[in-house]
C-alpha cells in the first residue's frame, strides 16, 4: 500500500500523481490522506461550529481533487477506501 498526504497545494496534487504512478507499477493500492485538528471532527455546535463544518467540507473537496489527479492516467488503481472520511487519531 502506498499512503500520500493532499493539503491542497501544487506540490501535494504532483505528491499524488507521483503515489498513483508508484502504486500503478507496484500493483498496490493507494491511499490520500488529508489531516485537520483534532477538534474538528468532534465540532458539531457552538461557537466554531460553522468553521468545522467549513473545514470538513473543505478537506472532502481536497480529497476528491486529489483522488481525481490519482485517477488521471490510472483509472484503474486500486483505492484504499476509508472507513470513515473524518478518522481521529489517538494522540
């Protein structure tokens, strides 16, 4: 399995071609990880309410960018689903 991280930028979305092609020649599958704060996946009402939901939107967007950068040249590769779009790591 080859992990890449996406953050958005132009670096990140190359980083991804890049993981796709690898994954491609390697025959595994591939996985695009995007991280936010540890708060945002909990942040359902209250004051930041409307900015987590902004950034969860946000990093579903990124993701689906950067799984489209993946595919480019590689419809066929093999995509690690993830159990959930929002998954807390422990600290």
């Amino acid at each position: 399995m080859i992990i890449v991280g996406a953050d958005g930028s132009r670096a990140a979305l190359e980083a991804v071609g890049w993981a796709a092609r690898e994954a491609a020649l390697r025959g595994t599958a591939l996985t695009v990880m995007h991280a936010v704060p540890r708060w945002v996946p909990d942040t359902t009402d209250g004051r930041y309410a409307d900015v987590a939901a902004w950034m969860r939107r946000s990093g579903l967007d990124l993701l689906a960018t950067a799984e489209g950068r993946a595919r480019r040249g590689h419809p066929a590769l093999r995509r690690r689903p993830a159990s959930h779009p929002v998954t807390r790591v422990p600290p």
